[in-house]
C-alpha cells in the first residue's frame, strides 16, 4: 500500500512538472509574439528632487496617485536628501517623467539604463587598445 501511494505521489508530481513547463513554454511564446508587436521598452531611473519644504506636499502628491505608484518610490528624505527615486518602464524619456505628478517633473529627470554584456565590456577594452 505505501508503495504504491509513493510512486503515485512520484507520478502526480512529473505530471504537474510536465503540465508547468508545456504552460510556461506556452505562455513565454504568447508573451514573445506580443512583445514584437509593441513599441520597444526601456528602463528609466526617475529622480525627483523636492526641497525639505515642499516634502510632505510632494509625499502627498505621490501617494494620491495610488499605492501602486507609491511603492515604487524610494525617497531619501529621511537622511536629508529630498529626493525621490524609481524604475519605471516607459517607451522614452517623457514617458518616464509622466510617472511623476505634474508638479514635480520641471525639476525631475529619467536616465535611461541599459545592461552590459561581457563581450561588449571586451569590445571597448578592445576600441582603447586600437586609439594607443
């Protein structure tokens, strides 16, 4: 009897491994051919600056935007930098500073980010050697 309740618990579990990865792979090419046909994404560093005056207005201003945007904010207020930091995902640069209420933005600024790979690290290594 116990043998025969591990080797169904066995084959219950490759079933539900089989059935997770062919819905991941399902799912990953659904999420693929959607990708190709929206606009590029980018990652932006939004900082928002604010004086120690305007911080509580600033703070409120955010947190009426809802707790979904509230959360993605990092604010180093606390340690007497009135700035707020966040990584949004935004199509280009005015995209990113819509993530912040109106009255910040004059003051805020996105910097678009990217990643390195270790081949284009080599390749600029590479670029310096051939201007000696």
């Amino acid at each position: 009897m116990r043998r025969h309740l591990v080797s169904g618990l066995v084959a219950a579990s490759l079933a539900v491994l089989v059935l997770g990865v062919a819905f991941a792979a399902t799912g990953s090419s659904k999420s693929a051919s959607k990708s190709t046909s929206k606009e590029a994404m980018y990652h932006y560093l939004v900082i928002a600056p604010h004086t120690p005056e305007e911080c509580l207005k600033t703070l409120d201003e955010v947190s009426a935007e809802g707790a979904e945007t509230l959360v993605k904010f990092s604010w180093g207020c606390k340690a007497g930098d009135h700035t707020g930091y966040a990584m949004v995902t935004a199509k280009d640069e005015v995209g990113a500073l819509a993530f912040i209420p109106e009255a910040g933005r004059a003051t805020a600024k996105a910097i678009k980010l990217n990643k390195f790979t270790m081949e284009e690290i080599k390749a600029f290594h590479a670029s310096l050697e051939v201007k000696k």
